[in-house]
C-alpha cells in the first residue's frame, strides 16, 4: 500500500469533520429560529411599551391615532417589516423549520469514508424541494390561488422519498411501511372490490389521484405541512429547546441526586430512584425513549446491583419513562396535538392530566414496592444516599424558578409560545447564575446544539406523521371508518372504549404517540358526539393508550431501549414493563367512569379569579364533587395495591394463588362506578389486606 493510499482517507475524514461543525451551525441557527418564533409577542409588547413610554403625549391621543403612530412611528414601522417578511409568512413559520431540520440530519446521516457526497447529495435537494415550496406559498399568501404546477410533479415526490428515506434512518422501517401503505391505497382505492368494506373507495384514475395529491398536499398547507407540523412548530419547539437548556447546565445529575435522596430510604430504593428521575426528566421532556436512554445508563446498573433481576431492572426504567410522556406541564407532543384538536386551551389539558400522571406514578411505584419485597431488596445503603450540600439545595431553584415561570404564564396568561420563551429565559439565567459550569459559551453552544438536534428529529418524524393523516383524511377512509365507528358507538360503551384502545395500542407498536394519536382521533373525528364522552376525556383516552403502546409487547419501544443497557432480552423487559406499568391501561377507563379525576381540579380557575370554565370540549365541572374526587383516590390507591401485590405474589407475606385472584377481582370492583358495588368490594379489600398475614400464620411479618 502507498502512502498516497494510507493518507487517501483523512480529507475526507476532514470533510465530515466539517460537515459536522456545518450541521451544527445549522442546528444553533435553528434553536435560536424557534425562540425568535415564540419570543414574537413579547418582543411585540416590548415595541408597543417603548413606543408609549417615550412619546409623552402618547395617552392623550385618539384609539384610532395611536394606532397610525405606532404603525408610523421608526421602532414600529420596523418591526411591522420584520413581523410581515419573517414572522407571518405561512412558507417561512412551517417551511424554514423543515429545511433547517432536514438539512441538520442529512448532513451527519452516513458517516463511512467516501459517502459525504451522498450527504451533500440528499441536502442540495431536500433544500431546493423545499425551498420551492415556500416560494410557491408566498405566492398563495399574496393571494394567487393554489394550482398544481408542472415542476410540483417532480418536487413533491422528491420531497416525499427524501422525508420517507429519513424517516427509516431515524425511526425505523415500521412507519415507513405504514405512510406507504396508504400511498399506495391513495392510488389502488377505487380498484378494490366491495367485500373489502371500508377499504374500498371511489373509482378515479392514477392521474386524477396524483394531481389530487400534488395539489392539496403541495400546492396547500396539506399533508406534510397540515396539522401536526403547525402545531410542532407553533407550541412543541420551544419546550425542546427549553429541557436542553436544562439538561445542558448539569441539571440532569443534580436530578439524580435529588430523586436517590428522596427515595433512598425506602424498600427497593434503587429502584425507586429511577421511578423519580424518569417523573422529573418527563416535566422537561415527555419523551419516553430519550427518558430511558437520558437516565437508564445511571439507574439501570443501580437497579441490578441493589439486587433486582436485568428484565425487571431495565422494565422499571421503561415504564417510569413511559409516564413522562403525560407528566405537567410539558406532556410531550401530544398534549399540544389535543388541543389543536378540540378547540381547549393547553392550561385546561395539563390540569386534567395531574392526577392521571400522579396515579400512573403511583401503580409504578407499588409495582416495584412489591417486587422488592418479594426479592429481599432492602433501601440503599446511608452511604449510598447522596446528601445534597447547601449549594446544591440552592442549585434546585433551577426547576423551581423555570418551571414557576412556565406554569404561570400556562395558566395566567395562556400562550403556549409565550409561556415557552419566558421559561427558557428564566432557566438560562438560573442555569447561568446557579451553576458555574454553564457560564461558558461552549457549554451554551452545545446546549443549544443539542436542542436543534432533538428539534430536527422531531421534525422529520412528524412531517413523516402529517402525510399519513393527509393521505387517511383525503383518501376518504377516515369518513368510512368514522361512520363504522359511530354504529358501533351505539353499542354498550365498554366495547366501544376497548375498541379504540386496542386500535391505539396496535398501531401505536412501532408509531410515536403523536402519531398514533393523530390517525385514531381522525378516524374518529366525526363520531366523537356519537360515542357519548366529553371530547377531551376521549382524547386523553386515546393519549393514554398510545402511550401505553411503548410498553407494549412485541414492539415496545421504551423497553427495547432499555434491554440493552440492563443487559436483558427485549421481549421479556417489555412483559415485565407493562406488568410494572399496569395502572397506565387502567386510568383511561377510570377517568372515563369518575370523571372527577379529570374535571374536578378545573376548579382552581375559579379561584384565581376566572369565570367557570365553559366549554364543549369539556363536562360542566359542577356535577362533580369534592367526595367522588377524594373517593377515585382513595380507591384508586387500594385497587393498585390490592392488583400491585397480587402480580407480585407478595405483600408482608407470599400470597397464595386464590388470594391473588380474589385480590384482582376486589382492585376490579373497587374502580367500578357503582357505589352499591365499589363500596363493598373496598370494604372486603380492606379486611384482606387487614387478615392476609394472619391466615399465611405469620401476623405482623418482617419486612426484608
């Protein structure tokens, strides 16, 4: 070999080493794209003070004369340009945030010598692609109608292949799989014959079907560009961005810390560490799999060597994730989806979701309570519980003072945007003040690296989830399956329910809850009325299930990330998952029966000073009442120990397998929402638990 051959290599290690330092240019120039976008109204209100501020004779004017001088006046004229040409644009707020993502990842897809060229390659016409979009929106925005232009032929189905082909590099082959199944029925539906029911649609040519697609998928805000991304880039960024600021200052050891010292002290500590991480990672991020990968390689080794089987081990970090995903006030990306979708605004979505997360915290917790007593796993050690020094008690302001601020502006001051940006402000200050470590412009650097980065992925994934809906919706399967649903609404409302959350769980087994939530809600979207429950308690119920999907066997997605850190088989972590995750599939139908869980707390509004809340999305929160509230708690509480300690097989003592059955059917009856029934079933709980040990001959048993 040569020496020209041994030296061929390092230009074009040098290449990727500056397409690198290029990708995140993009992705910092990309973060600060998305807090220029949510910091619109506060820069707005910021022009409007100053302008009122300096000019003395300001008040005394007319309504009508003071509009004209702030349109007039130098600082508003300029900013009106700038709001006009970059903040209002339709191209701009839903394009420019896909060429920035698309060109973040294609930049850095392959990383084998001589494959750069395949990266500038697929970056050059995923730019030009959508690009051209843009152009031809600005027309439209102008006032131009929308018409299917020869060159939207060719760059429609390039910027299709480009976001499918990135799809199956980040997420996998399943969703890819799925959007072109409903490609290619798009085309083939009007071929299928009648005995395939809803499947079979409209006769019309390959021709027609394509300038359809073309036309309300490219011409349009359609497809790619409908619904989710709006609201991704609207609502969903900004909170990206915000959790990597945190994450970024040294937070996420700090969190360890605090979640170790809480529980600690209790039977199977360790594991409970992990359970209180996965909940305070999931305020700031809502991402299952990021939840597993962020903490598992902390609490996972832990969990193992404080004496828990790998399966179970790698289980309690998937399920504890899991629930981040429906944890206040962030919930992921789906709780800015329900809102889009029913017309409620987000503050009323995250406070309905407080107790549900607090009960899936709660079955997870008595999941593992349990199993630790089963396998003798005591509490950590005192060595082994980090004290926190006065500093780093200090240093917890970082997360009370953010998330304050974010809450408040949810909830006083209710613009998802605005509430993001004043977050993020206050976690950099806090970051920067609390932890010397963040004072520096590398750390920043990368802190905002990391948030274009994880901006960029969720882009990709959900521009991938919008020609899904597109194609459902257009093809016209979504109004047959809504009317199949609606006949089948009229049936008892249990099978209805399970129905849709069999459907949720199916499809979610491979899909992100976003997009899960997306295809079942619009397939049911014109039978919501028809099913009989409040639009925002069957949305929810359909976020729960497309969560629970993540733990759910054979694809469970959470659980296969965790298996290989916890050194386990994937199937088997995914069945111990859902075990440990059991109170997930059950709240959906507890907060459908007592609807105090979800409505109750909406009475908070009204004493801050706001009006009863009215809405049809929503139960009118009167009919509910303080008991049927603190009643599903207290019930909700024993059913998940009774059914907790019954999987297990252990409570103070091993339980017998006739006693573990009558202890589910007892939990069972316990949630029922007949009184005359649940109050009984409690009653007899109770005495169970009260004479259990005393019937094994072993009153009072030592705990291990």
């Amino acid at each position: 070999m040569t020496s020209e051959d041994t030296e061929a290599p390092a230009p074009d290690r040098g290449g990727a080493l500056f397409d690198k330092h290029l990708a995140d240019v993009v992705a910092v120039a990309f973060a600060l794209v998305i807090v220029l976008y949510s910091a619109s109204g506060p820069i707005s209100e910021f022009v409007r003070w100053f302008i009122e501020t300096t000019t003395p004779a300001f008040d005394e004017m007319s309504r009508r004369d003071q509009r004209v001088f702030l349109r007039e006046h130098w600082l508003g004229a300029a900013y009106r340009s700038f709001e006009q040409s970059f903040l209002l644009p339709t191209g701009l707020i839903i394009g420019l945030p896909i060429v920035m993502s698309f060109a973040i990842t294609l930049l850095t897809l392959h990383r084998k010598p001589g494959q750069r060229g395949i990266n500038w390659g697929l970056t050059v016409l995923a730019v030009v692609a959508f690009t051209s979009w843009i152009i031809a929106i600005f027309a439209s925005d102008a006032g131009a109608l929308p018409v299917a232009r020869p060159i939207d032929f060719v760059m429609f189905p390039l910027a299709t292949a480009i976001t499918l082909y990135l799809t199956w590099r980040l997420f996998g082959g399943f969703i890819v799989a799925f959007c072109l199944f409903w490609v290619i029925y798009f085309f083939a539906k009007g071929w299928l014959p009648e005995w395939t029911g809803i499947l079979a649609g409209s006769e019309s040519t390959m021709a027609q079907n394509l300038r359809q697609m073309v036309l309300q998928f490219w011409a349009q805000t359609g497809g790619m560009f409908g619904q989710p991304i709006q609201v991704v880039t609207g609502n969903v960024l900004i909170f990206i961005v915000f959790g990597a600021v945190l994450m970024a200052s040294g937070a996420g050891d700090l969190l360890m810390k605090i979640a170790n010292r809480l529980t600690g002290g209790m039977i199977g500590g360790a594991a409970h560490a992990s359970v209180a991480s996965s909940a305070l990672f999931g305020t700031l991020s809502g991402a299952a799999i990021s939840n597993v990968v962020s903490t598992g390689v902390m609490t996972i080794p832990v969990i193992r060597r404080a004496g828990f089987k790998p399966a179970f081990a790698g289980a309690v970090e998937a399920a504890a994730s899991t629930g981040g995903q429906i944890m206040p006030p962030v919930m992921g990306v789906v709780a800015f989806f329900v809102a889009g979708q029913i017309g409620l605004e987000y503050r009323y979505i995250v406070v309905a979701a407080i107790l549900p997360a607090a009960f899936f915290y709660l079955g997870t917790f008595l999941a593992v309570y349990f199993e630790a007593r089963k396998r003798g796993v005591g509490a950590l050690p005192p060595e082994a519980r980090p004290k926190l020094t006065r500093g780093e008690w200090v240093q917890c302001l970082v997360f009370v003072l953010p998330l304050g601020t974010l809450s408040y502006f949810l909830f006083a001051q209710p613009s998802v945007p605005k509430a993001g940006f004043y977050g993020l402000v206050v976690a950099v200050v806090a970051a920067a003040v609390l932890f010397r470590e963040f004072r520096s412009a590398s750390r920043i650097w990368h802190a905002f690296v990391d948030a274009g980065r994880m901006a960029g992925s969720i882009v990709v994934i959900v521009t991938a989830i919008g020609l899904i809906v597109g194609l459902i919706q257009t093809s016209g399967f979504s109004g047959r399956l809504s009317q199949l649903l609606a006949e089948a609404a009229s049936g008892p409302l249990p099978l209805v329910l399970i129905v849709v959350a069999f459907g949720a769980i199916v499809l979610g087994m491979g899909l992100p809850p976003g997009a899960t939530y997306f295809i079942i809600v619009i397939a049911l979207s014109s039978g919501i009325d028809t099913v009989g429950i409040a639009p925002l308690t069957l949305h929810l119920f359909v976020v729960f299930f497309a969560m629970m999907s993540t733990v759910t066997p054979p694809v469970a997605l959470a659980a296969f990330a965790a298996a290989p850190i916890a050194g386990a088989d994937p199937i088997k972590t995914g069945f111990e998952a859902a075990k440990i995750a059991l109170a997930g599939f059950l709240i959906p139908f507890v907060f459908v029966y007592h609807p105090a869980v979800l409505y109750k707390l909406q009475v908070v509004f009204e004493w801050f000073g706001e009006d009863r809340v009215d809405s049809r999305a929503m139960i009118d929160i009167a009919t509910v009442t303080w008991f049927e509230f603190f009643w599903i708690i207290a019930a909700f509480t024993l059913a998940m120990w009774l059914i907790a300690s019954a999987l297990a097989g252990y409570d103070r003592t091993r339980i017998a397998p006739v006693e573990r059955l009558l202890r589910v059917a007892l939990g069972g009856a316990v949630l029922l929402p007949q009184m005359m029934l649940a109050g009984p079933a409690a009653v007899l709980g109770l005495a169970l638990l009260f004479i259990s040990p005393r019937l094994a001959g072993r009153p009072g048993a030592a705990t291990t």
